[in-house]
C-alpha cells in the first residue's frame, strides 16, 4: 500500500530554558493557528495525510485542553495554496519545513502528529532539527503509517496515468471518497496526490540512532492495509517509551474515531 494521507548526529546542545510569559503570532503560509489560546504551554503541529490540507484538524482545537495551541501545517499545492507547484521529494520537503518552523518552535514546547503521509514527514522532520542541533517535539505521534524501515511492498503509482492512478487511489482506500466522488475535486487535486504519493514512493530510510521523545503509533483496526505488526515497529525508532493505541475504523479513523483521538492526545499531553 502507499500510505498516505518522506549518518551520525551529534548531540544537541543543552537548550535555553522555553519562554512561556509572551506568545508571537504565527505569521507564515505554511502554519495555520487554528487555536487562539492567550497562555498556551504547548503548540501542537499536525501534518496531513496525502492531499490534504489544514481543514482536516479545523475542529480539533474545541476537544483540546486550553493550553495547548493547535497548529496545522499547510503544504504547498492544495486550499489556500493550490495555485503553488508541491513537493514530490521529502529530500527536499524537510529542509524547507525546518526552516520555516523554526521561529515557532523555540518559544514553546511542541509535538507533532502527522497522519499516513503526515507521520513519515513529522518523522524525518524530527531527525532533521536534530541535524541542526534544534529543539525536538517532547512528543511525535504517528497514525496511519509503517514505521519507516519497513520497505513498501507494493509498487510505485504516482506517474500511472490518470485513469490507472484513480483507480489504485480507490483501491488502497488511502483517499477519501469524498475526494474521489467529485470530478472538479479531484482534478484540482491531482497534482498534489501525485507529488505526495512521490513523496512517499521515493523515500528511502537511512539509519540513524532513535529519536530521543517518546513515540506513540495510532492505528485503524479496520484498516486493511497498515498491520498492527508494522505499527508496533515504531518502537524502534525512539531510545524512549513507546505506545501503540488501535482505533475503531479503516485507514481514516481519524475522522471516525476522532472523539478517541484527541482524548488520547489531551491525556498524554497533559
């Protein structure tokens, strides 16, 4: 399946201690501030699946506790940004993610949760501020996607032609019928499916010692595609502790069993 929805390292310096008495707004295209919360203690950044874009966490902040400040990331190529060309290599998606998340993310502490695709860029985008001897997330909570040693063994999709990639689309389930129901819909989509289906079909994982935070994996128990087994692998991934939570629903639980989720997130983040 295609999930959708990205040498050594040395240790990061020991931090200023986080500035907690002032809150800058967030001005960039590729952060919305879907919370306006006067003393947050936490900023939560979500990284959407495959197409998406930051309506798919709009109602979250209302089920968060009020300290945390929800801040969903816009990709390039899809909502507000459509008219803008999307990444089709990670090799070069990471890089421009660090540096524009870098202003937001020394002030307060921050975890990430990316959903399919989401999860393997807020993965690699953890291992990337650790290259740059920056603030990591305290938390990165995966959904929806193999851990990323794992090979894909299912072969690449994102240059079919038209027709043949819908069609796959519909078949991994990896794509919201919604999307995939309406004609107009999916032609304004199309480039950045493609450039995100790439995104994940040209990753290549190299090793690299665990990330130093917490991992927590989110799964769908009817999810046909992503076992339980692959989830679990996660673990290998962090030198901390590691928790696997299974969700009632298909690869998009996070819509079906979103009440769950974010009681999950607000319990684990409190």
């Amino acid at each position: 399946m295609k999930q959708l929805t990205a040498a050594e390292i040395d240790v990061a310096p020991e931090e200023p201690p986080f500035n907690s008495t002032k809150r800058p707004q967030i001005h960039s295209s590729w952060i919305r501030e879907s919370s306006q919360r006067l003393e947050p203690h936490l900023r939560l950044f979500c990284f959407p699946y495959a197409g998406g874009g930051v309506s798919i966490f709009r109602t979250w902040a209302e089920d968060l506790p009020a300290g945390i400040q929800l801040c969903p990331i816009q990709l390039p190529g899809r909502e507000d940004r459509l008219a803008e060309k999307p990444y089709d290599r990670l090799q070069a998606l990471i890089p421009a993610l660090a540096d524009h998340l870098h202003p937001y993310l020394n002030d307060f502490p921050f975890a990430f949760f990316g959903h399919s695709m989401g999860a393997l860029v807020s993965f690699e985008l953890a291992r990337e501020l650790r290259r740059r001897n920056s603030m990591g997330p305290l938390r990165l909570y995966v959904s929806g996607y193999r851990a990323p040693q794992l090979p894909d063994p299912d072969p690449a999709i994102h240059d079919l032609p038209d027709g043949e990639f819908l069609s796959e689309l519909r078949r991994l389930e990896g794509t919201p019928d919604e999307v995939l129901e309406n004609e107009e819909l999916t032609r304004l989509l199309l480039p950045a499916l493609r450039a995100d289906f790439a995104v994940c079909e040209t990753y290549t994982h190299i090793y690299q010692r665990p990330l130093s935070c917490p991992i927590m994996a989110f799964g769908g128990i009817e999810d046909r595609e992503i076992r339980r087994e692959e989830l679990e692998a996660w673990r290998e991934q962090t030198e901390d502790t590691f928790h696997l939570r299974m969700l009632p629903g298909n690869h998009f639980f996070i819509h079906s069993a979103r009440e769950q989720l974010l009681e999950m997130l607000a319990v684990d983040l409190s």
